[in-house]
C-alpha cells in the first residue's frame, strides 16, 4: 500500500463510523462493530466493519465470513461506489474527509459514481474487475462442456461473486459467473454476458449453471455486437451462444468466431466490411432456423457468400459432448469451402496417414 493510500485508511479509520453510514448504509451498528452483507453495501450480517481499534485488529478493518475476503475503508469505497483506478478512490475518500485532491492527482469535473445499473458502463467495469478463466471454476465448467482449450483470445473472465437479484424486489444473491464481453465491430465494449455457475459442481441437468431461475443474462448494448473469439478478416462463423461456438473453436482455433448470445441477435449481426465468406453456426430449432435465414439474405444482400453449418443434434455443444471432438472435426471438415478446411484446420496424423 503507498504511503498516501496508508494515511487515507488511516484518517477514514478515525471516522470509520461515519464512513460506514454513509457508503454501507444498508448494515448497521452492533457494538464495537457495522454489520452489512459485503463491502458493496448488500443487506446482511456476513461482513462486519470494526468501528474501534480491538484486541483483533484496529478500527476501519473489515472481514467478509461468508467469503474470508478483508481489507480496509478504502477497499468499501472502490466496491460501493464501483470504482477501479485508486485515482478515482483517492479523490473520493478526499471528498469524504474534506481535503484538498492530491496535487499528484489530476483534477477532474467527472463525478465517479456506480455506473447504471444494467448500462454499457457497468459492463465494462464488471468484466474489468473479472479475473482470467484459467484455474477457477469457469474453466471447470467449460472442461465440463468439453471445451478442454478455451481459444477465448480474452473475451472471457471469471467472477467468484457476481450478482444476480431473481426480480427487481427479490434480494440480492451471489453466484460467481462466467463473465463474456460484448464488442462492436471497433472492439469496444458495449455489455457484458453472464453464465452463473454452480460451485457445487456438474450436472446433466444445469450442465454447471447454478440452479436459478434465469443463469444467463446480458447487459449493456448487444443488438449488431457479439462475444468475439479471433480478429475476423474475410472469413467469418456466428452462431448464438458462447458454448456452441467454443466447440468449434476446439476443432478450428484460429477460425474467426463470434456469438451473438441470441437468435433475434444473430439475425441481426454487424458484419465487418472485408467480409467475403460467413458460416452461420445453427441451433436446431425455430428460432435457430429464422436466425439462419435472416443473416443469409442480409449477407447475400451485401455480396456476402452465406453457408449454414448444422449440427447432428441440438447444437454443436451438443454435438460436441455426444459423439466427441473427432466426430465433430469430421462434422465441420464436410461442412467447411475446401480452401477453409485447408487454411483453418490443422490435420491430423490419422488424417495424413
């Protein structure tokens, strides 16, 4: 921690009272200490704040019992008001104590404040505070999906406590999450998609999800943009969901992917200007069968080459667990123009010999 963070804590520690009232104003005291359910200001009594220096610890120290986090007054600050540059968290803190901004700082007119609910903004900072897919529970739940090589080129993250309220007057719950990122054709991030996993493990029912009512939901921009897996030139795969097009990537990693997280969304896709060749990834269903057939004529209305690519089953996810990833090269290979099968699937020894 740098010296001037270390005096801030420490200033916010001598007011950790009042701190608390007015950055965690859902908790409330009990005894030496504020009790809230976590440092983003959610009703409960698993995080308790210490309003005094104790025998345990000295005062503005914070403990989370449901999830073993800790830390200190500025740590609240970040999370409640959905900070992330200790610039931000600083001039805020500095606010709240009355002192003047840090001439190290430079000065702004913006107000720093939780981002809408839902909007693009709180997208960004939801996969910004996201930590990478490897070793954590979401790489567990793609492996359970049979994608052993995620392929994801850092359009995917993980949560460990992501948000998820059932309706708008139910309380808030805690899941963690896969956590996509939604981009326009320009790469910038206009929302965010999210998959809450079970962390108690895998079943052939939720396939992973967590058992709640709806465990995938978007927010943010999503009409035209989609979840972006490789840089697309003139040659190009869509199809709906993030799983489907994970498990053709196993089979074609440097083939350009993207998944519009639903059909209404795939039929409405932004297409890249170079765009020579696109194959639409189906799902097997009506909905899957309009999305095919809008994207189609919008590409061929374009001078685009439009070729479907169907699975045996459901979806290629599907297709993926049933019959395994040699069967489903197979699948693609017959699918693929032969100068695509060449410039995008690497043979195999079998395949050679």
């Amino acid at each position: 921690m740098t010296r001037d963070a270390s005096e801030l804590a420490h200033r916010l520690a001598r007011e950790a009272e009042a701190v608390c009232r007015r950055y965690l104003s859902n908790g409330r005291r009990q005894g030496r200490y504020w009790l809230v359910g976590n440092a983003s200001n959610t009703p409960g009594r698993s995080m308790f704040v210490r309003l005094q220096d104790t025998p345990r610890g000295p005062a503005g120290k914070w403990t989370d019992a449901a999830t073993g986090e800790h830390g200190d007054l500025l740590d609240v600050i970040r999370e409640c008001c959905g900070l992330l540059d200790f610039r931000d968290v600083a001039n805020e803190a500095r606010r709240f104590l009355s002192l003047p901004r840090s001439n190290a700082e430079p000065s702004s007119n913006v107000a720093h404040s939780r981002a809408p609910v839902g909007s693009a903004e709180a997208a960004r900072r939801l996969f910004a505070i996201s930590q990478p897919v490897a070793g954590t529970l979401a790489e567990v739940y793609l492996r359970n999906r049979g994608i052993f090589a995620s392929h994801d080129d850092g359009a995917l993250r993980f949560h460990p406590r992501c948000y998820y309220r059932p309706d708008e007057g139910a309380p808030t719950e805690i899941w963690p999450a896969l956590i996509a990122c939604v981009t326009g054709l320009d790469g910038r991030i206009t929302g965010a998609h999210r998959t809450w996993l079970d962390p108690d493990g895998f079943d052939i029912v939720r396939l992973g999800k967590a058992p709640i009512d709806t465990p995938r939901r978007s927010m943010g921009y999503l009409l035209g943009n989609a979840v972006r897996f490789g840089t697309a030139d003139d040659v190009l795969v869509a199809g709906e969901g993030i799983e489907t097009i994970l498990s053709l990537r196993c089979v074609a990693p440097t083939l350009p992917m993207v998944a519009a997280l639903s059909a209404n969304h795939v039929a409405a896709l932004q297409l890249p200007l170079q765009l020579r060749r696109l194959y639409i990834a189906q799902d097997r269903d009506a909905a899957g069968d309009f999305a095919v057939a809008a994207l189609t004529k919008r590409a061929l209305d374009t001078g685009i080459e439009a070729i479907p690519l169907s699975p045996r089953l459901g979806d290629f996810n599907e297709e993926l667990l049933t019959f395994g990833i040699d069967k489903l090269r197979g699948s693609l290979r017959e699918q693929l123009a032969p100068q695509d099968v060449v410039r995008f699937m690497s043979l195999t020894a079998a395949e050679t010999g």
